[in-house]
C-alpha cells in the first residue's frame, strides 16, 4: 500500500478551458480562444480535480505532499468585505518571485497573464480548477460580475510572499528575466493565427 508521500493527486485536464485574448475596451463579443497548449508555452498550467467537500481536505493534501506546496491558506474576496484593498492590489500588474498557485473552491474570477507578444491572454477561473502561474511572469486578477471567489493559495515556500508592480526595474528583475529564458517567445504559440 503507497504511504500518502508515494500516492499521486488525482489530477485531469479542466472539462473546459475558456481562455482568450483579451484588450482593455476592446468589444468582448468576439473572442479570440488560447488552448492549453498555448498557455502551457507561456508556463502556465491548469489541471482540475473536484471540490466534493468530504475529500476536499484529504485531496488538498495530496497535492501539497506530491508538488511540494509546504503551506497554504484560504481567500474569500468580494468588494463588500475587500477592507484590506487586496482586490486593487491584485488588479494592477505584477509578478512574483514564485509560482502563484490557486485552487478555485467557489464563485469566479478572471486571471490575465502577458503572453510573450505583452498582449492580455484572459481566463475564466471556476471551482475545481487549480492554477500554476509561473515566477517572473506579469499577471492580474479581479473578480467577475459575481463579486465573489472563494480559493485556496498554496506556496512552495514559507518565505513571505513578495508582489512586484510592473516597472521599467521589475523588468530587469531576475524572476522576471528568468521567466523570459524558460518560455522563450517563439515557443508561446500565441502569434496572430
Ligand atoms: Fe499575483
């Protein structure tokens, strides 16, 4: 019998990814769709397991045992309780020195990430879903017309967790610079068709 550090998480491919380009002000009825495979060049990796309450807690820990995600918390975001200002913060672009990892237990949300073009790849977060999005790379946040989501935050270090605001010195940062080494810009996939 595998001791639960030999079992593997019970990880699939969402049943839909609903990912696009996305421009701010630009008419959103037309939507131009990203595939896994283009997000995956840009490192960013989805997968999808069930939020079914009574394996929740036994499901999250096999996650972190087998991705090595040492510490993890829980965020409910709204603009009624947003006393703390996180949702502007998460609004304005950014990066980290490490992977943002989330997992999505209720409500929506909609992450953008910069593909190597700098252009807005937008996509929808739902329950179920969880979320790599790699050191280094620019990305922003904000909630659906929903105003509510419920998710996990998962780190890979207890180290505090740093944001930095775009910046013409954030692009000479070392994640950010690193980030740009390990998905160079031709294997994105995400050119104009
Ligand atoms: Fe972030």
């Amino acid at each position: 019998m595998l001791t639960p550090l030999e079992r593997k998480p019970d990880l699939s491919l969402p049943p839909r990814i609903v990912a696009w380009r996305h421009e701010d002000n630009a008419n959103a009825a037309k939507k131009q769709e990203v595939s896994v495979e283009q997000l995956r060049a840009l490192g960013v990796e989805l997968s999808h397991f069930p939020t079914t309450p009574d394996t929740l807690e036994e499901r999250l820990e096999l996650l972190s045992n087998h991705k090595g995600y040492v510490h993890r918390d829980m965020l409910i975001l709204s603009h009624d309780t947003d006393v703390d200002g996180w949702l502007p913060r998460i609004w304005a672009e950014h990066m980290h020195p490490d992977d943002e990892i989330r997992y999505v237990l209720e409500g929506d949300a909609y992450m953008d990430v910069r593909d190597r073009d700098d252009n807005w790849v937008r996509f929808h977060l739902v329950p179920g879903i969880l979320l790599v999005v790699p050191a280094g790379i620019y990305h922003r946040f904000k909630l659906t017309e929903g105003d509510y989501v419920k998710i996990v935050r998962l780190f890979k270090s207890k180290a505090g967790w740093i944001s930095t605001n775009r910046s013409a010195e954030s692009d000479q940062d070392q994640a950010h610079r690193t980030y740009l080494k390990m998905f160079p810009k031709n294997q994105s996939g995400c050119k104009d068709n």
